[in-house]
C-alpha cells in the first residue's frame, strides 16, 4: 500500500534535474554527431598519434598521391595537404561501411584547393564496386592560391556503403585540403546527424555537459603549437574548437583516435540551445586523471587556463562588442548562449593539487562572473579516501555543486538506493555527472530506475544527474554500457535510453512524501557470474543459492525448498538469518561478508556465484 502525503510539500524538481553527458568516446563526435561524411578530410592523422595512422587513413589513391606537410599548407593549424601529380585520385571510405546517402537527398561537396594544371577534378560518389550514387560533378580550381570551392550531389540510390572520389584526369599539380561531403538535412541546420541529434532531443534533457570526462583531464595542458606541430595530445582546450573548421587544428584524442573538433565548443552550445538545455562546459584543472596522475608546476600555464575559462564565458554571454563575444558573432550566433554553469576538472586523483587550483578557478570566475555556478568533484571514486578528503574540502570551501561519477553493479544501485538520505542538506549541492549500471541487460535499466528515484527523493541535495556515456559507434567501442548505439546510417537506444526517457519526459515539479507498507512482492530476480561478496549481500532475500569457486568446486549451495539451510549450514550460528517461504532471508547485511568469509575461507572478491536475489 502506497500512502501519499498530498498536504506535505516536499523538494522542488529543477528543470535541470536531469541531463546528458556528451564525451567524444565511441567515436560519438567524428562519424557520429557531427555530420561530416568524410573520415580524415583534412589529411591531419599522424603516425605519432596512433602507429596505423598516416595522412592518408582513410583514403585509397590511385595515381601519384601523397600528403605533403611544407609551405605550400593551408594554414599553420592545418597543415598537411593532399598533392595530385595528375592523372591521379583519391577515394575516401567514410566511417563504418562507407559513406550513407539516401536517394533523393542533397549533399554538399567542398574543398579547399590550388592548382598549376587547367584540368577540372571530377568529384563522383559511387559504391566500392564502382556504381553511381549520384551524377559526378565538375570543380575547375582557377588559380595556384588556396580558395575553396563547392558543389551539390543529388543521391540517386540509397546506400550505406558509399565511396567519395575526387580524381584529376589531366596532368599537372593538385593541392587539395578539407574535403568535405556533407549531407543537406542535419538537426536544424546546425551541422549534427539529424537520427543522433533527435534522439538526445526526445530525452528532453535539461542540461548538456560536455566534452568530457577524461577527454577535458588528460594530455598536454599546453596550447597546440604550429611551429612545431607540438604537443599532440592536448587536453580539449575550448580555443582549438572554434572559428572556421579549416582553421581547427585535430588532435589526438585521450580515447585513442583522431579528433576533428568539427564539432567544437560553438556547436555544443548551439546543439545545447537548439534541444532547449542549459550548457555546461567542463574545463581542465591542470591536473590530470584518469591514470594520468600529474599536476602542473607552471603558474603561467595555469594562469592562462583561468583566463582561458574567463574568456570562454564571455564567448558564451559576452555582449557582440566584447572580444569574444564577437568571435561567437561571428560564427553566427550575435545572441548571448546565457551560460549559467562551469565544471573544473573531472576525477583527478590528487585531491590536494586538484582542490588548490579550483579554488584558483572559482575566485577568478567569481569575481567577474559572482552568477556562474562553479562546479567541483569528488574524485574518481563514489568513495574511498580521495572522496572523503575532497568532500571535506569541498565542505569547507563552501562549494556550490560537488560533481560525483559511478559505474557500478546493479546491486550497488540497489543496495545504495538510500546514498543521499543522510547528505548534509546544508553542504554543497549533488551533480551527478556520471553514473551507469554496469552490463546492458533490462535488470540494469531497473536497478537505474530504482536509483533514480532516489535521487528524486532527494531533490533538495541531488540537482542534477546524467547517465554516461551518451553515445556508442557499434564499430568502435571503447567504454560500455551506453545510452545510444549507431552506425553510419541507423541508432538505436539501449534499454537505460528508454528508462532515461521515461524519467526525463516526465519529471515532477516537487516530491510528494509516500509511504510504503504491506508485503513483499517482487519476484527473485537471477543474478549469475564472478562478482564480489558486496554483490550478493545486497539483497535481503536468497533464493536457489549456489557459491562456486573459478576452478568450479561448490562452496555453498541451496535451494531453501526444504525449509531450513542446510547448504548454508556454515553460516549457522552466525549472523541473523532465517528460512521461509522457500527463501533465505538476511537482516545483519552489514556482517554478512564477513560471515561469508569466515565460512568459505575466501576473503577476496573473486568467486563465481549465481543466485537469485530480492529485496
Ligand atoms: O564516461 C566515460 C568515462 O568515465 C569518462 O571519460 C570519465 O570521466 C569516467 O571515468
């Protein structure tokens, strides 16, 4: 019997309760949300950025077809080029099977290029056996200086395995730089891949925290470098992203692949605006994480990471006369994008380091910008020392909002239902930045489902929350579960995107108290495989229990059908415990590994068991 308490008024919902986290991990930005069809366009992958790149990933050529790094380049951010000693060409692949057009649809071709040679390039798209997909078309480069020049394929047929071809047929010197294939049709005309960009759109998010996770902790702090084309792998450093895509330097991303940054800070927060959601950028701390434990010991460089954050904010809100607000002028968008809302850092593994500089990061952006929330984190762990330690700082400090990250067991979901009933209601606010039941099956979604009532519950301490990641290309997988799944021309949500979805489209404005009596009613659900003690002693009810050890001996084994324990008779005497209805039930879960332990002998979290489980 559920018993609600209409009179009672409890926590306010915030229209920001619940958002996403786009990281680009799983190749999520480049053959994902952003809709460029080329892979490589810019004939910028490196061999020292991942050992099977070359300029010309990719790319097939036939004829004299190099990539040149010389004088002769576009600009100092984009440096190497694609030189056609004619009759020679290239084709690109795309991402996953090709290139995918749909017949009927428009796609725009562009390129940049110079050229000592009158022969025209012939620019075709066909499939990799060579059928059309649309009438070729013709580009004349008048002249030996960098111009660019555009063009429109109209898809004849359907296909998911297109090929771009660019070819000069008569002899001379091409030099071509960002080629590009665009389609027409993308999410309000702002450049992402129309099926990705609805998707997140249907979530209805409140807000979108964005580029990362590790992507935003890792790498060189230092500024991209053109004399030297040094250091590669940056931290995301929001200047690298903007401006014109031809004047965007790549980068090697944290993840393991190139990064365009086509998709860059301007459109994060036009994707941001266009889905109704409040952006919320997450800046580099100058320590890094994710198993890169440095922290720098240049002020100067900090200093202008600090100044790069001040700037950025006037990029989002400045007025069109400010110098960064021009530049977002500039790009199109004249109107403030009304930023509320920073984080520094994510999951650094040295608190102290970590905690010096964003208290460095939050005067400066308070005292010019007092409204901008200020967003610090917890670590890397949902507890342990480093958690406690910089929870306490962040206590001290008087921090707005602690940004708190977990990837856990359904269990722990479960088990943990009741976190944040005892946080300090008078202590910093809760951003949920990241959180995810590991595995994919639908008892994920439900142990989230459960979860996520909680933090409802708990409206007035958790004020924000995202599953993470976002996004996954089935190809090129480097973190699971995700929320959304696709290729290059189909997406799909997991069963956590419709339980996100449920949440999101339909969030409360406030917490009604209830209270729950009566008995239990839920049915054992089957739990199987090598899991640790704190997995199985998180439910209160056993059912069909058997522990095993990874050679296959039976530790424990029982059915319960008999009324009593007996398989279970090492644990007698110990604990409080108790058979009945066919079920064993425990109410001392706090000593119940230990009791395990005592009993099997292993005191490790390396045993197989399989059971079936309820609270
Ligand atoms: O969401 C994937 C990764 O998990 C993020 O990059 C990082 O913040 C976390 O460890």
């Amino acid at each position: 019997t559920i018993t609600v308490d209409s009179a009672a008024t409890g926590a306010a919902i915030g229209d920001e309760m619940y958002g996403v986290f786009f990281e680009d991990i799983n190749y999520a930005a480049d053959g994902g949300l952003y809709a460029e069809l080329v892979r490589n366009r810019s004939f910028e992958f490196n061999a020292t950025d991942n050992r099977s790149y070359s300029g010309l990933t990719g790319w097939t050529a036939t004829g004299t077809a190099t990539t040149v790094d010389d004088g002769n380049r576009l600009n100092d951010r984009n440096r190497t080029y694609l030189q056609l000693t004619g009759p020679a060409g290239v084709t690109n692949a795309g991402f996953n099977s090709g290139l995918a057009v749909q017949k009927g649809k428009l796609y725009d071709f562009s390129v940049w290029a110079r050229s000592d040679s009158g022969s025209p390039l012939t620019v075709s798209l066909a499939t990799a056996d060579g059928s059309a997909l649309a009438a070729p078309l013709k580009i004349t480069v008048k002249s030996n200086t960098w111009s660019r020049y555009a063009g429109t394929l109209r898809a004849t047929t359907t296909s998911d395995a297109g090929r771009l071809s660019v070819a000069a047929s008569g002899a001379g010197t091409h030099r071509l730089d960002m080629v590009s294939l665009f389609p027409r049709e993308t999410y309000k005309g702002h450049g992402l891949r129309k099926d990705l960009a609805e998707k997140v759109a249907a979530l209805r998010p409140g807000f979108v925290r964005f580029p990362g996770g590790c992507l935003v902790n890792t790498g060189s702090h230092y500024a991209y470098d053109a004399a030297s084309n040094f250091p590669r792998a940056r931290s995301y450093q929001w200047k690298d992203t903007i401006g014109p895509v031809e004047t965007r330097a790549t980068n090697a991303n944290f993840w393991g692949y190139n990064q365009s940054y086509g998709l860059g800070y301007y459109e994060y927060f036009q994707f941001s605006e266009d889905i109704g959601a409040a952006p919320l950028p997450v800046v580099p701390a100058l320590v890094t994480g994710c198993g890169q434990n440095r922290a720098t010991d240049d002020p100067a460089l900090l200093q202008r990471h600090i100044q790069d954050t001040l700037d950025l904010i006037e990029f989002a809100n400045g007025p069109v006369t400010s110098t960064w607000g021009k530049v977002r002028a500039r790009m199109g968008h004249p109107k403030p994008f009304g930023l509320t809302m920073v984080g520094v850092g994510n999951e650094e593994n040295l608190p102290d380091e970590y905690f010096a500089n964003f208290l460095k990061f939050r005067d400066a952006i308070k005292a010019k910008y007092p409204k901008i929330t200020v967003i610090s984190n917890s670590g890397p762990d949902d507890m342990g020392v480093t958690f406690d330690n910089l929870w306490a700082k962040n206590k001290a400090a008087g921090t707005e909002m602690v940004d708190e990250h977990y990837y856990n067991s359904p269990n722990w979901f479960l088990q943990n239902n009741n976190r944040y009933d005892s946080y300090d209601r008078n202590g910093p606010k809760v951003f949920l930045g990241e959180y995810a039941s590991q595995d994919a099956k639908f008892f994920n979604s439900l142990a989230e489902a459960a979860y996520m009532t909680s933090l409802e519950r708990n409206a007035d301490v958790v004020k924000m929350a995202a599953y993470a990641p976002l996004f996954a290309n089935i190809d090129n997988v480097q973190w699971r579960p995700d929320l959304i799944w696709f290729d290059n021309d189909e997406s799909w949500g997991s069963t956590s995107y419709q339980m996100q979805k449920l949440f999101m489209t339909n969030v409360g404005d406030r917490v009604v108290p209830t209270k729950v009596s009566g008995g239990r009613v839920v049915q054992p659900q089957p739990i199987t495989g090598r899991v640790g003690l704190s997995t199985w002693r998180t439910a209160a009810r056993y059912d069909d229990l058997k522990v095993t050890t990874p050679d296959g001996s039976v530790l424990l084994s029982d059915d319960f059908n008999d009324g009593n324990a007996d398989g279970w008779s090492p644990l007698a005497g110990r604990g409080t415990w108790a058979v009945t209805d066919g079920a064993y039930t425990q109410t001392d879960v706090a000593a119940e590994d230990t009791m395990v332990a005592a009993a099997t002998g292993i005191t490790a979290t390396d045993y197989d068991i399989s059971l079936k489980a309820t609270k």
